[in-house]
C-alpha cells in the first residue's frame, strides 16, 4: 500500500527529554519506552507495544490495568492523575512484573 509508513511495535523519533534505555516516559498522550540512551533531540528509538518488565508500586493482580505517573515516573494502580499504559500480566506487590504495553489504552 502506497501510504504505508512502518509497523509500529518500535518507532523513530525525536527525543524530547533526556532519557535512558529502558525508561519509560510520555511522549504527548503516548507512553513510550526508550530502546536506547539519548539527549534531547537524539534520534531515539521507542518501543510503543509489547510486554515489558516494570516495576509496579504497591499490589498487582494479573489483568489489572496499570497507569504511568509522569512526575513521580512510577507505574501503579491507581488512575489519579495516571495514564494508562496497558495490564499486569502477572500479580505482584512493590516488585518487578510483566506488563502488556498497549498504545490503545494510552491515548487519553
């Protein structure tokens, strides 16, 4: 098709802060993760969708939905103030799980 771009599991962009691999952060109403290091107007490459490993703050059960909080740059249950970014696929309390990153549920 003539107007295709790319597939979208992991985009170029712009960097439009400082950030590390593997750091999550917002890109307007888009929670993305950086694949690698970058300064601010780096070509960075994100990933928009997949699962990932992110720690949550406080419990988690399996299928629950999870939001980004920007200014804590925490990912938790609770929707005050959060975007969400996707589901826990595994429960845990304040530790490491794997999470279905999903753009869909992002855009506010």
């Amino acid at each position: 098709m003539k107007n295709f771009v790319c597939s979208t599991e992991v985009v170029n962009i712009e960097a439009t802060e400082k950030v590390t691999s593997g750091q999550i952060f917002l890109l307007g109403s888009l929670v993305v993760v950086a694949n690698n290091d970058a300064e601010i107007g780096d070509r960075l490459a994100v990933t928009t969708t997949g699962v990932l490993n992110f720690k949550v703050i406080g419990a988690c059960t399996a299928g629950q939905l999870l939001y980004y909080h920007a200014a804590k740059k925490e990912i938790d249950t609770s929707p005050n103030l959060g975007v969400a970014i996707g589901v826990a696929l595994d429960a845990g309390n304040n530790q490491e799980v794997r999470v279905f990153l999903s753009p869909l549920v992002a855009i506010k």
